[in-house]
C-alpha cells in the first residue's frame, strides 16, 4: 500500500527527528554533519524576522540556509506600482540573506493576491524539494495575515507530500498581532545573534523596521516584535530568544483515512 510505504520511507530516513539541539550542538572535535534548511516567509523579512538569529546560528554551525520568500512583498510600498516595489523588495532581500549568509528563493507569488491551487502548490513543492532540505521552518498557520497563512499551508502540503522526510518548525512573526495561540515548544538563545539579525533586517530599508539609531522602529514596537524577543528571552532565561513549535504526528499525510 502506498501510504504504507510512504511511512516505512520516512520512518528509516529519519531526517523527521532531527531537533534544533542537535543542529545547534557545537563539537570541539567532531565535524558537524551539514544539513540543509529552509526558511519559508509570506514576505520579504518574514523569514528574518521570525528567525533571524536562529539562521544566524545555523550557518554558523555549518549547515546550508535558504530564505524561500513566497510573495515579493508586490504591496508593501505605498507609492510605488507592485513591479517596482517587488524589484526593491527583492534586492533588499538578497542584501539581508548576504549579512545572514542565506540563499535566497523566490516563489514570485503576489502578495495580497496569493493562491493556494494544485498547480501552485505542485510549483511550490518542485521548489522546496529542489532544496533538499533535511529542516524546514515555516509561519505558524493562525496569523491574521493571508499570505502567511497559505505560504504555511504550502509548506505543510509540502511536507506531508514528501512523507515527512524532513522536519518541520512553525515560527511566530509579532505574535498577539499576526500569529496567534502561539505555544512553543523549542527555544533558541539568540542573545548573542540578535545585533546581526537587526542588522539584516535593517537591509528591508523600505519596510521602516530599523531605525537610523540601529533600533526597532516604533512601529515594530507596535506589533511587539521586541517584545516577543524579549519575552522569549525570559521565558528561556537570557536575554533574547527566538521560539518554534515543532511539528509532530507522524502519522499525518501518511496513512490512507480508514473508510
Ligand atoms: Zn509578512
């Protein structure tokens, strides 16, 4: 039975088990064991902002890193037409992916027009796969944003397709204003990534995150996007953390519905 198969396959490959700890262990003797990962965002900055200093510790640690923007954030400058905000958006990206030391990836869907179709999610998973990743992050699907919402339900089509033959990590962007119900189940210290993540959202110029003072603006004090870094922190205790939910049920996407 396919759906049988499809289980033993992701059961004996045992990327599904690779943890945050394990790709974040530093040995003083050992060579690390390169991974590939993936960070999927509904926009330009998504990625960094709910991850940056996760990615920052990642590469640091060896392994491979690509940002796949889903949207080219086509909407996000107010007097600029979708083709030319998309065309600054995307050098801004690649300028935050060279502070990070990412690759990026982009889907090229439209944002605030995104659809979820069989087509684009046959094109998305052609993407994703091309990666080869062993980890993917991606949103947390309760956000008040859409493009987030189907960038995640792609991902997670994505990986259930694939037999769940890598792990996957949900992330929270400015959780009480655009994630919700968030309750992690994986935290990163980032205390000592925080002033490079900065520094690569900084990069996104035209969406006003940083300020000329190197600070969050206070607009990004709005929607608690310091805040959510810091309370993490506390919740790890240190001084800033970055928190996933991992996503478990291995079953899922696997076995055939019982009829
Ligand atoms: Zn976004």
């Amino acid at each position: 039975m396919h759906t049988r198969r499809a289980f033993v396959k992701s059961a004996l490959g045992g990327a599904g088990l690779l943890s945050l700890t394990t790709l974040l262990q530093a040995h003083p003797t050992q060579a690390v064991e390169k991974r590939k990962i993936v960070v999927v965002g509904g926009h330009p900055d998504d990625p960094e902002c709910g991850a940056g200093g996760t990615i920052l510790l990642l590469v640091s640690a060896g392994h491979e890193v690509t940002l796949m923007y889903f949207t080219n954030g086509d909407e996000g400058i107010a007097d600029k037409s979708h083709e030319e905000a998309a065309a600054i958006r995307k050098k801004e990206c690649l300028e935050a992916c060279k502070i990070l030391g990412a690759k990026p990836l982009f889907v090229d869907q439209v944002d605030g027009e995104s659809v979820v179709s069989n087509s684009e999610m046959a094109r998305f998973q052609k993407l994703l796969w091309n990666e080869k990743p062993h980890v993917v992050f991606t949103h947390w699907p309760l956000d008040s944003h859409k493009d987030h919402q189907l960038a995640s339900v792609l991902t997670m089509q994505a990986w259930m397709e694939a037999s769940q033959s890598f792990a996957l990590y949900f992330y929270e962007v400015c959780t009480g204003y655009q994630s919700f119900l968030f309750h992690p189940t994986d935290y990163v210290d980032i205390s000592e990534t925080q002033a490079l993540k900065m520094k690569a959202l900084a990069c996104h110029a035209s969406q006003n995150i940083i300020g000329k003072d190197g600070r969050y603006t206070p607009m990004m004090y709005a929607c608690g996007q310091p805040a959510m870094e810091d309370f993490r922190g506390k919740e790890l205790g240190v001084t800033f953390a970055e928190a996933f939910i991992r996503m478990t049920g291995r079953g899922m996407g696997t076995f055939a519905v019982p009829s």
